[in-house]
C-alpha cells in the first residue's frame, strides 16, 4: 500500500464519519462537505492504485 493508497482511504473514512455527523446533526453543509472528502479520498485511493499497478506491472516486466 502507498502514501496515496493509506491518504485516500483515511480521507474516505473521515467523510463518511462527517457526512453521517451532518445526518445526525441535521446539518446539510456537513453532510455535503462530508460527501465531497468521501469523494476525494476515493479518487485519491484509486490514483494510489494505479501507481501500484503500474510499479507492479514495471517490476514484472523486468524480471523477464
């Protein structure tokens, strides 16, 4: 896992516990800005992953 991979999943996790904060609280703005960091911590993990692939696939390709 990658510093990207670990940052995306952390951000991802702390959206989630925002947006349900803003559910409870009854506040919108909460949930919205709780949804939009769930959001960047997806794109982020995922731009972790593909670097991972791609380190993965480059050191497969050098060992043949």
């Amino acid at each position: 896992m990658n510093k990207e991979q670990m940052k995306g999943s952390a951000k991802e996790a702390a959206g989630k516990v925002q947006q349900k904060a803003g559910e409870m609280t009854g506040s919108t703005e909460h949930e919205l800005k709780g949804k939009a960091r769930e959001e960047s911590g997806k794109m982020e993990k995922k731009a972790g992953d593909a670097k991972e692939h791609i380190k993965d696939d480059s050191s497969h390709r050098n060992k043949h």
